[in-house]
C-alpha cells in the first residue's frame, strides 16, 4: 500500500488532517490546518511517557470521557496526588488552571524576584504537570504577595476581569469537574467567590456573547476540605502497579519540583484527599463512596460512540500484552470514527461535545503509537539562535514493531518573521523496517527580523495554555513536527514540539541597574559590573560607550572590545562618578555597545543606569561583613551605599577576626540555605559582645526556633512565628522616634514607609525577652498591633538587631526610605554613641 496512490489511504488521512491536525494548529498556529474549526477549545493531550507506562495510560484515556480543571491561586497550591490519581488511575483529562504566575511569592533558591521569578514558577509548574499528567494554563492575574482577604485580590484583579477570565477559560477547556482549594488565603478566598459566579456566567450565551468560545455548562464545582463534611474522599495510598508508587508519591514528587517555594523540605505525607460539593448538577446527590465523575452521562449518541474497547473478549487495558490483537482493534476503532463525514458533518453531530470525541481519536492513535514502539524526536543543534543564524533540526523516528513502517515527515518550510504563520514541507514516504531507526536532518535560518524571545521574564503573559505532552518548555519560539505513519488501512499522526530561545545578536547586561546618590550636588562613586554577549557565529570587534561622559568630554575614549562568538560573556568592571548630568537633562547613564570604525556611531545593543536621588547619608569607614542568603540584595545595597563590604564563609566566621567589621549582616533565610550557620551562633555572639553589631535579617521560624540547637542564635530568647503584615500600605508607626537609628545619621519618619511594594513584614516574633526594644508598630486592618518586626537589643559592648520587614523587594526597588534605614543600620555601631 502506497501513501501516494491508494485514494481510499487519501479519504483516511484527509479525514485524520481534520480530527488530529486541527487539534494540532492550536499548537501550530497554521491558517490552513485551523480552518476546518473556527472555534476551538483548547488542546488534549496526554502526558509524555514512553512504551508501557505510556500505553497504559492512553488504555485508560480511552474509557474516560471526562475532563477535570483544578483552579490554584499560584504555582504550587495545586492538589498533585488527586490530579496524579484522577488521570494516572481514571484516565481523565486534566488541566490546571493557575491565577497567577506566583510572582509575588519569595525566593528559596536564587536572587529573581517578580517578573524573573515568575518564569521560574512556570517552569515549574509545567514540571510538576508533566509528572501529573496534566496540561496547564494561566489566568495571568497579577501576583501582588500575601493576602489575607478576598477583596484585596478582587480589587487588584478587577472584579469583571477576573470573572472575565474564568468564563473564557471554562469555555476553552470545557470541564465536566472543576475542584479547587478550600479558604486559606485572600486569593483562594477570592477564587472561590469570583468561580461561583464564572459556574453560571460560563453557561450563558449572553454573557461574553463576544467570545470566540461557546457556552458551557460545568456540571459540578468541589472545594477541599476535612473528612468530616467530604462528598468524596480519595485513597491517596493506593499504589499504582505501572509506575511503581502510590498517588502520595507520585503527587509529592510533582510538588517537589517547586524548588523555589522550599518544596523539596520534607512535610508529612497526605494519605487521603476530602472534597466537598459546591455546584452539583441538578440530580440525587451524592452517595457515600461516590467519586468526582459518578453520575457523569453522555448523550445516548457519544455513549455509543466512546464506548470502552474491547480486545475479543476483553478490555482493552486486559489485552495490552497482546500486541497485534490490540492494535488491530485500535485500527479498526480509528477507521470506525473516520468514516463518519465531515468536520461540518461532526460538528453538528457532537457539537459541544465535539471536544470528547475529537480527543477519543487523538488518543485512539496515541494508544496505537505506544503498542508498536514508535518514538519520534527532535534535536536542535543549538538552544539559542539570533537572527541571522543558522541550525539545524534532527528528526529521529524508532520502529520498535515487528511491522514495515511506511511514514511521511512534516517539518516547517523557510522560517518567517512571524512564528505563527508555518507552512510545512512534507517528505517522500519512507518505510522503516523492524527495530530501525531514520534520521533525517533540516537546516534553518533564523529571520533577521525574528523576535526575541529572551529575557523570559519580559514576555512571561504572552502565552495562556502549555501541552505537557508536547513540551514542558514554556518560553522560547515554538518549532512544531509531526509524521503520519501507515498502520494498516489507516494512518496516524504523531506530534512533537522544540523550543528554541531567540536573544539580539548583542547583549549589555549591567549591574547594577541603578544608582543612588544623595542629590544632585553631591558625587559618589559606584561600582559597575557590566557584561557584553555575541550571540553570533562570528567574533564582534567593537567599543564600548559611556554615551553620557562622551557628551560630557570632548577627550572621551571610548574601551575597545573583542567578543568571542556564541554567548560567551566578556566582563568589565567600571567606577563611575554619579551624578553625570542633572535635571532639566537626564540624569541616567546610558551605555552602547558600538560596532568598530567607520562605524562607530552605530549601536548594535544598549543598557541604561536610572540615577535616582535618595537623601542619603553614611558613617564613615564603614567595613561590612555579610553572610548570603537567598537573594543578592545586601551585597548589591551595599554596593550602593559605597560601603565596603566582604562575604563571609562559614569557615570564617570561626578563623577571622571578626573584629575588622563594624557590622555583620545575617540575609533573610540564611539559616535555611546554611543550616549549619547555627552552630556558629557563639562566635558570632561572642563578636557582639566584643562591641560588634550583628544584624539578622527575617529567617523561617522552623530554622530559628528549634529546640535542638545548642546555641541560640540571639543574645536574648526571641520566637518567630510565622504571622506577617500582608498589606504593603499598612500603616506603620514609629515607637522610638528618638532612637539613633531612627536619627542617624538619616532621619527617618512615616514616610520613608510608602511607596512599599508587596508585604509588609513575614515570619514576625511573637515572644521576645524585655532586653529588645521594639523599635516600629504596624498591622494589617483588624488585627493587633505587631511590635516584633524591628527589634535591637545591647549585648555587652556591642549591639544585635532583629528584623522581619520585608527589605529584600525594597531595596531592589530603588526605595528611597528602605535605603535610608539601611544606612542607619550598618552606621548604628558608631552613631549610638554620639
């Protein structure tokens, strides 16, 4: 049989480009592929595994016709163990819906913040699906820290936005089950509230009567809760025989791949999951031993046509050793499904449901892929590619069948300038013979106009939906393949999907990006760290311009540079004089990379330091010592106070004399990054009481209240708790007003406090011995006042500051009051005697 001349094979893969490919635009992006429906939901797919464990999955797909959404605030509050259970076990579709990007949250393994950290988040996010088996899209509402009410996300969402976008993604992914998080937080709270009104605004045409997508009725929404009010309640230690763990594991190993939210610190397992019922459909209710889908019911017509198959005289999942038999019976099912018209003609017959049955086809031949072996990869030869550039594309195919295997490859023809306009170029049948492989290589160019696609964190919204099976990849453009593959009398259609980063052919990296200075009148020096990329194929012969010296000086000189090829950084290190220039003229400092001469006045890529006056003021011969934690923000704070500083190792703690620093900084979650930084705790205190000043950033309660440490790592007993003040505008009072570090060498009042971003204070203390004294006073509204987040205590000659304010975000933020107080910080070991 022949691709080329069989016109019945033609009928059969005209009617699978129909069912499978226009699936596939939406990953595509084809015009020509999309056509055939105007209005689709988005894709289903399964997650990626390979042989056994794949086809037992897709056996089990076959026989669920459903599809379950969990709704999560953030990256991470999704319930891992019920989604593995629900798809892995009873092969029901998932996706996971997630509000935000986690953005506002905290760091655990490194300096990113905001934007940056949510690209981390998504990654992660995408992780921890894959190993669900869950596809994942985003609402894309903005992440703004802690909260504590649901009004405050509502007002910051927009109430019509929020239920705008949660109407839009129920019609897209059209759930028969939505289940979500019970009420531990400000966004679930808001989540549940604005989810009960999407239920029914999802349903009715005349409501976002202007959306591409139709109407849809959920049939029953479940929030979590305890045993005791549960409608259903999952067995999470059941063990699944083909993966070889219970749904406990498999949904803690998902979760642990949040290492930016300290998921891989072990928590006692969750052996049952409980949910109750928010939204039923009109029906009995629910009995005792019931799951989210009983009761669930097709049309008499669907019910027939996704009816689980049969090997002979067994089901399908029974018979999934028997290799020819079941792909057979796969076949004949698929061939079944093809003869039935039209996409006009599926339309009108499924119509809503149209989205069962297209998935029921895609898995059918999923299902027939896995039990012949057939694996189909992609590899780029480089993962970042600038305009201009050239790689290539190696498609690998495996047969592992005892069977020829005729195939035709798809691959996107000359690149465009535009990533979603692809058109492809379709190979000569080839036919692999049992247990081989084929490799077949494509060579590309990148546009010169290409878009860049890095750094993540600027085009972090730009996508709603992220097929795990394709990718777990969320960011760079999209390269999709696929072949179709001869099985019998029909053929099926395999996808796959790269991602490829595309940077500007030149990149300026500055560090740091702004500079403080006490006012227009008066310089300061500050450290520059500045790092040049080609991300050429060839060597970049240039200089580097201060632009604003060059106006400034007719003798300015540029620095000649030399770029070796392919992303390699070159770094130098530059003192500037701030301020350069001063209103009504700009005051920042513009830097271009410039091509050598005669063109020396082209820039090929440029960066920009804000220079911001701050009213700052610090002690004189000052020499800081800082121990790191998860951030970067003290070194490059001091950095901008011109302080000299050093990092200490542990190591050093015990064999330096500590007495060469008039202040040793302890960064927030230092002691959980360095566990072992408690067993230092004495050398340290020993250096306060020497006349030292050892300040202590916010740590995590179970790393700072342990009962087994044999030192305290405060002079005095203090308790952490882990209570914040999540309102970044809670009003905040000073206590001691008079105080030095209140005074000198700044003086700091109320409004150094506003223009805060985020929270507040975390992990605040609850109990502190009468030798602190509390120094500020805030709440969030309707709670008590808490004293504890700024406290400083006398300990011999020296000095020992506690504070849980949340000074990291601020201070890479450019806050002129959060500066100001450091400065009185670091100084407060000379100024308190003055």
């Amino acid at each position: 049989m022949s691709f080329r001349t069989t016109g019945r094979f033609r009928n059969y893969r005209t009617t699978i480009n129909l069912l499978v490919l226009c699936l596939l635009s939406i990953y595509l992006g084809s015009p020509h592929i999309s056509a055939a429906f105007s209005k689709r939901p988005f894709p289903i797919t399964a997650n990626q595994e390979r042989g056994i464990v794949a086809l037992d999955q897709a056996l089990r797909d076959l026989g669920n016709p459903f599809t379950l959404m969990c709704i999560a605030a953030h990256p991470g509050d999704e319930d891992t163990g019920t989604l593995a259970y629900c798809r892995r076990k009873l092969g029901a579709r998932i996706v996971v819906a997630f509000a935000t990007r986690g953005e506002g949250g905290e760091n655990a393994i490194g300096p990113e913040l905001d934007d940056e950290l949510g690209a981390i988040r998504t990654r992660e996010a995408l992780e921890a699906c894959e190993l669900t088996g869950s596809d994942a899209c985003f609402l894309n509402l903005p992440d703004f820290g802690f909260s504590k009410s649901k009004e405050e996300p509502i007002n910051t969402w927009g109430h019509d936005e929020a239920v705008h976008r949660l109407v839009k993604t129920i019609r897209r992914v059209r759930p028969d089950i939505i289940i979500t998080g019970n009420e531990v937080n400000g966004y679930q709270q808001a989540l549940i509230s604005l989810l009960a009104e999407a239920y029914g605004a999802a349903a009715d045409p005349a409501r976002l009567s202007e959306s591409e997508f139709e109407p849809w009725q959920v049939s029953r929404i479940f929030e979590r809760t305890d045993e005791r009010n549960a409608a259903v309640a999952i067995d999470l230690s059941e063990y699944d025989r083909v993966r070889g763990a219970t749904f406990v594991e498999l949904g803690s190993k998902a979760i642990q791949q949040y290492a930016s939210q300290e998921a891989s610190r072990e928590t006692a397992p969750v052996t049952n999951s409980y949910y109750r019922l928010l939204k039923p459909v009109p029906g009995p209710p629910l009995s005792t031993g019931a799951s989210f889908f009983t009761g669930l019911s097709l049309s008499d017509n669907l019910s027939r046509e996704l009816a689980p198959l049969r090997v002979g005289d067994f089901p399908a999942i029974e018979a999934i050793g028997q290799t020819d038999a079941l792909v057979h019976s796969l076949v004949e099912a698929l061939v079944l499904k093809q003869s039935q018209g039209s996409a006009r003609d599926l339309q009108e017959r499924y119509g809503a449901d149209l989205l069962r049955f297209i998935r029921h086809v895609e898995t059918l031949q999923r299902a027939i892929r896995y039990a012949l072996g057939i694996d189909f990869q992609v590899k780029l030869s480089d993962q970042t590619v600038a305009p201009g550039e050239r790689f290539k594309a190696s498609l690998l195919v495996r047969n592992g069948s005892g069977r020829q295997l005729p195939i035709v490859l798809h691959a996107p023809k000359p690149l465009t300038a535009a990533s979603t306009a692809v058109e492809y170029d379709e190979s000569e049948v080839k036919t692999l013979s049992p247990g081989f492989a084929l490799t077949q290589d494509y060579q590309y160019e990148m546009p010169g106009d290409a878009q860049p696609t890095v750094p993540h964190a600027k085009h972090l919204r730009e996508e709603e939906y992220y097929a795990t099976s394709l990718s777990i990849e969320p960011f760079g453009r999209k390269l999709n393949f696929f072949l179709e593959a001869q099985i019998e009398r029909t053929t099926i259609t395999i996808p796959t999907t790269v991602r490829i980063d595309v940077p500007s052919r030149f990149e300026i990296n500055v560090t740091p990006e702004f500079g403080l200075v006490k006012d227009w009148q008066s310089p300061r020096e500050l450290n520059v760290s500045i790092a040049l990329i080609n991300h050429t194929s060839e060597r970049f012969e240039g200089s580097l311009w201060i632009v604003s010296l060059a106006l400034l000086s007719d003798d300015y000189v540029p620095t000649a540079v030399s770029l070796p090829s392919k992303g390699r950084p070159v770094r130098l290190d530059l003192k500037l004089t701030l301020p350069m220039s001063k209103p009504p003229l700009s005051p920042d400092v513009l830097i271009e990379l410039r091509n050598a001469a005669p063109d020396s006045r082209v820039a090929v890529a440029s960066a920009k330091i804000r220079v911001l006056p701050a009213g700052i003021s610090t002690a004189e011969d000052l020499m800081v010592g800082y121990i790191q934690g998860t951030g970067d923000s003290l070194p490059l704070a001091l950095n901008e106070l011109g302080v000299s500083r050093s990092e200490l190792s542990l190591k050093e703690i015990q064999s330096t004399d500590l007495t060469r620093f008039s202040c040793i900084l302890i960064d927030r979650k230092a002691y959980s990054l360095k566990p072992e930084l408690t067993r230092y705790s004495k050398p340290l205190l020993d250096y306060v009481e020497r006349g030292g000043e050892l300040v202590v950033f916010s740590q995590q309660p179970e790393d700072w209240n342990a009962d087994i440490l044999r030192f305290l790592p405060s002079p005095y007993p203090l308790k952490l708790s882990t209570k914040r003040i999540a309102l970044e505008t809670a009003p905040i009072k000073l206590l001691e007003p008079d105080h030095a570090l209140m005074t000198k060498p700044n003086q700091i009042s109320e409004k150094d406090f506003e223009g805060w971003v985020k929270e507040r204070a975390d992990n605040l203390p609850i109990e502190w011995n009468s030798a602190y004294t509390p120094l500020l006073e805030s709440s969030d509204p309707g709670e008590p006042p808490r004293r504890g987040g700024f406290l400083v205590a006398s300990y011999g000659k020296g000095v020992f500051i506690y504070t849980s304010y949340s000074w990291a975000r601020q201070l890479r933020a450019a806050h002129p009051g959060a500066y100001r107080i450091l400065a009185n910080i670091v100084s407060y070991v000379k100024t308190r005697s003055k």
